[in-house]
C-alpha cells in the first residue's frame, strides 16, 4: 500500500473545512491561503486551489472582490456569504464529531505499556 496516496486522501478530505476556515476569519487573497496553508504544514498548489474557490463561489459559499495592486494585475479576494457561513458551521460540527470519534478509536487501540 502506498502511504502517500493514502496521506494524500485524507487531506483532500479536509482542504474545504481548512480553507473555509482561513476565509471564514477575513477577506483572503490566494496566494495568503497558500502562504497560511503551508505554515501549517498543509502544502496546497494554486493550481489546486483555484478550482476549489471557483467550485466554492459557484455554489453561492464565497463571494470575491476586485482591488487594484500597486503591483501588477488586480487582485480577487475571497469571502464568506450567509450560505458559506452556515455551510462552514456544518463542516465544523461534522470536524468535531470525527475528531472525537478518531480520537476516541486511537486512543482505545494503545497498547498498555
């Protein structure tokens, strides 16, 4: 069995949950996400993250604006709406009840020392 597909899997399961929560506590700008992401040792690509946001903003989750950059091209940045506040609350309690569960499940299967 291969350990970094399955690693691999179980981040992909919880990169929405994750990005929504960088969102969730103010506007963000992409390449912050990615910059946030990695200081927390959950390495995203752009190109990667880009079809999520796309994904999230088409399903009424997230909603952007444009702001001129002093440096280059416009920027897009991201945000939650009522529905992606309230999606994001579902998230996290479905977060909570895993993180119990597995939590629970490992520590019942330690050996005894």
């Amino acid at each position: 069995m291969n350990i970094e597909n399955t690693q691999s899997q179980m981040k992909k399961g919880i990169l929405e949950f994750c990005i929504l929560s960088i969102i969730r506590r103010g506007e963000a700008y992409p390449s912050d996400i990615v910059e946030e992401m990695r200081a927390a040792n959950m390495n995203i690509l752009e190109g990667t993250l880009y079809p999520l946001l796309t994904r999230l903003k088409n399903a009424e989750m997230l909603t952007y604006r444009w702001e001129e950059s002093n440096s280059g091209p416009p920027r897009k940045y991201f945000s939650l709406t009522e529905k992606g506040e309230a999606f994001y609350k579902e998230l996290e309690q479905t977060w909570v009840e895993l993180s119990n569960a597995v939590n629970a499940l490992t520590k019942n299967g330690q050996p005894n020392s």
